[in-house]
C-alpha cells in the first residue's frame, strides 16, 4: 500500500499530486480525513516525535562530547 495526495477537481475527477506508474482503471482507495482527524493526526504524530527527540537528546553517551564545546 502507498499513500499519496491528491485534490479533488469535480465531476469525478481525482488528480495525483505525485508521479506514480498506475496502470489505467486501476482502483485506488480515497481516505478523506475529517477536520477532527486532522488534529488527531497532528497531536498523535507531535507526541512520536516528541519521545524519538528526547531519545536522541537524552542520550548520556553523547555526553562526552560535551568537553569539546
């Protein structure tokens, strides 16, 4: 599965906004996120960035670097 985006341009008309090898009529899937799912997506993606972050700065073997600054 891959996800792409896309606008939607009436009359059934769907235009890709990636280049993508499709054979023609071949069925795709359209998911079309609601404004309350939006900020759902947003607020779940900030908090997994928010944990790989303090992962990365965290990190008391990166500490030795400390003494070169």
């Amino acid at each position: 599965m891959k996800t792409i985006t896309a606008k939607y341009r009436g009359n059934s008309l769907l235009e890709l906004l990636e280049e993508v090898d499709l054979p023609e009529d071949t069925e795709l899937l359209v998911i079309i996120p609601e404004e309350d799912d939006e900020r759902l997506m947003q607020s779940q993606l900030q908090r997994a960035a928010e944990t790989v972050f303090s992962k990365l700065w965290d990190n008391n073997e990166d500490e030795v670097w400390s003494e070169y600054l």
